[in-house]
C-alpha cells in the first residue's frame, strides 16, 4: 500500500461567489495536477448543499509539512488564490488527513 499523502479540503462558498472561486480553483487544481509530485484529486459538490465543495487529495509527498512548504507556500499560481480564499468563503476551508489503509480498483 502507497504512503502517498492523502487529504481533503472542504470550502463552503459564499453563493454570490461561487462562480469566481470556481474559477480560480479549477485554475489551482489543473496547475497543480502538472507537479510531479501530484498522483490524484477529486472535485465534489454536496448535493444537500451544492455551495459545499471538496477536494480529494492525494500526493507523492512525505508528510503534510513538506507538502504545504512545497506547495501551499510557494507556487506562484496558488498566491492570488489563496489571498482571495477570505472573500469567497463563508468560513475557513477545513482540512482533514486521511492515513491509506486499502485501497479496491476496478
């Protein structure tokens, strides 16, 4: 089984927002796909509150340090992104890791 780093974030966006912050995260999320060290994400909307988006991570990456140093706090494409994160959202993202136990492909 893969030690790949694995985790979610949960946004829920102002809905006079929405449209911008999509925007900018499909920008953030096709970017980030580019990196080397990126293996997968997953983009959800809630279906009993389509304003409640999450992303499914997962990342060839040691630890949630090293990811958010290598990551979170350097790319230039995440910069206006996450400045903009306060204006698009109705409170602060959430964020849970998650450790890969068994994993079923088809």
């Amino acid at each position: 089984m893969s030690k790949d780093l694995i985790f979610t974030v949960e946004f829920n966006v102002k809905p006079e927002r929405e449209d911008e912050f999509m925007e900018a995260l499909l920008h953030v999320l096709n970017r980030m796909s580019e990196e080397d060290t990126f293996v997968s994400t997953y983009l959800q909307r809630n279906l009993i509150n389509p304003h409640k988006i999450m992303i499914f991570e997962r990342w060839a990456e040691p630890s949630w340090e090293v990811f958010r140093q290598n990551h979170l706090l350097t790319k230039d494409y995440r910069k206006d992104y996450e400045a903009r994160l306060p204006e698009w959202l109705v409170e602060e993202r959430k964020f849970a890791m998650y450790e890969p136990l068994q994993e079923w492909v088809k």
